[in-house]
C-alpha cells in the first residue's frame, strides 16, 4: 500500500471512528433502493439538523458517501467502492473477497 492509499483510507477510517457517522453511513448503506433521503435520516437521532448536516458532509469529504440533490432535499448512497477497499485493507491475506451482496454493501 502507498503513502497516498494509506492517507486515503486513514481518512475514510476517521470519518467512521464517531458513532453517529458510524450509524449515518449504516443507515444509507441499508436504506431501501440503497439510498436515503436526509429527512429519512434526521429523526433517527437526537440531533439538530445542521448537526445532522455535518456529519454528513464529513462522510462525503471522505468519500464514503455521494449525495444527489433533488429539488429541496439532498439524497445519500453509500459508495461501495471506497467501502470495498477499507474491507480489503482488514481482510487477512489469503483471505477470499466476498461480493458485494455477501458483505452488505449494496451493488
């Protein structure tokens, strides 16, 4: 692994060392059609909007997530090739790579 993949990927991991991030991401990832709307996200948490709205921007910087806007609200599907690779760096060696389905990641 490179410096760079290894600056990529340590960044990936920070951004799902909190909790809520943590929740977020597994939220969008099992979200029905493998998106999410953030209405359907902000009453799960005892947040505020803006903070919800954070936390979610920090997932896109890190490119654990895409986000499409559609008229007044922001839709969130998990990126599963960024997931992939973060799945690949903890797999021991000589380990077979699951598929997507298998792993929870939704194609």
């Amino acid at each position: 692994m490179s410096q760079e993949q290894a600056t990529e990927l340590a960044q990936a991991f920070k951004a799902l060392a909190d909790p809520v991030r943590l929740r977020l991401l597994s939220l969008i990832a099992s979200h029905a059609g493998g998106e999410a709307c953030v209405c359907d996200l902000t009453g799960t948490f005892d947040l505020t909007g803006p903070t919800i709205s954070h936390h979610l921007k920090v997932l896109r910087e890190a490119g654990l997530v895409t986000s499409e806007r559609r008229a007044t609200w922001v839709y969130y599907r998990a990126a599963p090739d960024v997931l992939a690779r973060l799945s690949a760096v903890l797999r021991p060696a000589g380990t077979p790579a699951e598929s997507s389905a298998e792993a929870g990641v939704p194609a």
